[in-house]
C-alpha cells in the first residue's frame, strides 16, 4: 500500500478518535441539550473519516 494511503488511514482514524472523545464529552455536559449541535457534527464527522478509508483498502488489501 502506498505510504500516502497508510497517512491518510491512519490520519483518518486519529480523527475519528478525536470526534468519538469529543461526542463522549458532550455527552457528560449538565445541559446536552445545548451541545447538539456539537453532537450531531461529531456524528457526522465520525461518519465521513469511517467511509474514507474504504475505497483505499478495497484497492490495496
């Protein structure tokens, strides 16, 4: 697999923890309600780093 792919997975997995981590703190908010927002841009920012190594892995696994 080409090193630019290994970056980019590896670059979207780091990301991927990053909205995870910042989704569970929103959770623990006192008003959740108030960090919607928040929480569905977590989601879909979850979302669009899980799909984007597919393509990459399909070709080089």
């Amino acid at each position: 697999m080409p090193t630019q792919y290994e970056d980019c997975i590896k670059a979207c997995l780091e990301c991927l923890d990053a909205c995870n981590t910042c989704f569970d703190s929103c959770l623990k908010e006192e008003d959740v309600n108030m960090m919607a927002e928040c929480i569905s841009l977590d989601r879909e920012c979850a979302i669009a780093v899980t799909a984007m190594p597919t393509p990459m892995l399909v070709l080089y696994l």
